[in-house]
C-alpha cells in the first residue's frame, strides 16, 4: 500500500476511521470523506501527517462527491483505491416507517456509492485500481426492522457486482466487503419510525468484531484483490449458507434473533395497533 492513494468516505468515526489508520499505517497516501471535518482533522492531527487531504462530505449531494474525489486527483495526481463506507442504518418496521427514511437511507448509503464511483471511475482505470464497496451481511439477507438498510445494501453488492463484470477485462478491481455486527457508531445514529435519531445502541458492542480488526481484515482483501469478504462465521458466512440451501431456516432464525433485542419492533408487545 506505499504510495497508494486512498479515499475512503465516512472516515470520521467506526470502520472508515479504522480503515483510516490500517492504510496510513501501511504507507498509503489518505483523502478522507465525511460531514464531520472536525473528527476528520482530529484524526489527521492523531497520525501526524500533513499529507492527509481532509475534505467535509456529504456522499447524499452529488456536488460533494465530486469534489471529494476531483480534489484528491488534483493534489495527488492518481487514485488508487476508493472505499465507499459512509452509511447510514435505521430501526423500523417498514409499515411504520415514514418513507423519508427510506430516501434518506438509499441517498447516503447506496447513492452516495454510485455517486463517488462515478466520479473516481476513470482515475481507477487508468490505475487498475480497486474499487470497495462497504456493505453488510444485510446485503445479503433481509433484516427485519431493518428495511431500508437492508435494501440499500443490497443495492450496492448488485451495482458493483455489475461494474465489474463491465470491467472484467480492465484491469478493475472491485471488492464487496460484509462485515457482520462490528462495534461502531452506526447503531447510535440509526434513525427510527420518524426519521429521528435511535440515540442508544440496542445491541451489546462488546461482544462483537472490533471495527480494528474488520478493517485490517478489508484492507488484507484489497491487497490480495478479493471479489468479495463476508467477515463473521455465524452471523456472515454460515448465514449466507443456509440463504442458499435452507432459506425458510433462515427467515425464522434471523427474526428470532433479531426479535431478541431490547425494545424490537418485532415483540409484540412493541407493535403499533
């Protein structure tokens, strides 16, 4: 990773501020998205490198997107690696849901990707470079109260599943990365029913991956030029399994656990009459 030039979007807190510290520690050459450029500087001030190209990002506006990647070309001349991880997530049951949350979700999460891979697209080329998509074991399964988030992330794995075989001969590379559940600030800003902000996890972020280790875990993937990374055995990979084989054991076991929640949308005691 010397000398690679890196974007990566929401750098500012969880996976993407990880992601951060993995690739400078590697040697890469970072621009760094987020609507926090507060968090952003801090960081950049925490690895003590001035070469760092921090820039304030809404990946959910075109025009931002733009300038993200047309301002890391401009001070560092190529782009090397895109990682699209900026996300949103939301908590709901779709028939409760006000369809704004809806918007806002597939705007951040999978506009937000087309729009940054639009723009980066010619610069990978000529590079040969990689193009990431952050997704989740989500995008694989339908997560109940989970709607919008999941069909974003599907979203995203069938849209770069696509820019690669556009590109098969191009010398692209794209990587569609799952994390499972991973100790992040994701679930603080999910948004409810309403469109408010959740405030307070519903999951215990201590019993599962380190956004550290899912990060040197993607990075690894990039590296070796994966197609795709579904991290977690029995969250990701054997979920992913019984989708394929068994996917009415599926459904039942994934609501049951995600049912197991404190104050799910899927008790009954919880449902709107």
């Amino acid at each position: 990773m010397i000398g690679k030039v890196v974007i990566i979007t929401g750098a500012s807190s969880g996976i993407g501020k990880a992601l951060a510290r993995e690739f400078h520690t590697r040697g890469a050459i970072l621009a760094l998205g987020a609507r926090r450029i507060d968090h952003l500087e801090a960081l950049k001030s925490e690895l003590g490198d001035p070469k760092i190209l921090c820039i304030q990002t809404d990946v959910a506006q075109d025009s931002d997107c733009r300038r993200l990647i047309e301002k890391t070309f401009d001070k560092f001349g190529r782009i090397d690696i895109l990682v699209n991880n900026a996300g949103i997530s939301m908590r709901a049951m779709f028939k409760d849901m006000d369809l704004e949350v809806m918007h806002r979700i597939m705007d951040v999460n999978f506009y937000g990707t087309v729009y940054c891979t639009k723009y980066a697209l010619p610069f990978l080329l000529d590079s040969k470079g990689s193009l990431v998509g952050i997704i989740s074991i989500a995008g694989y399964l339908g997560l109940p109260a989970r709607t919008a988030y999941s069909a974003s992330k599907f979203a995203i794995r069938g849209f770069l599943d696509t820019i690669r075989i556009e590109h098969l001969h191009s010398g692209l590379h794209v990587l569609v990365a799952a994390p499972g559940f991973t100790a992040s600030e994701v679930r603080k800003v999910a948004l409810n029913a309403n469109g408010s902000v959740q405030g307070d996890t519903p999951r215990n972020e201590g019993a599962m991956m380190s956004a550290e280790i899912c990060a040197f875990k993607i990075v690894e993937a990039i590296k070796k030029r994966k197609r795709s990374l579904i991290l977690t055995f029995i969250e990701g990979k054997f979920s992913v399994f019984l989708g394929k084989f068994l996917p009415s054991l599926l459904d039942k076991l994934t609501y049951n656990h995600m049912a197991k929640e404190p104050d799910s949308p899927l008790k009954p005691e919880n449902r709107p009459h």
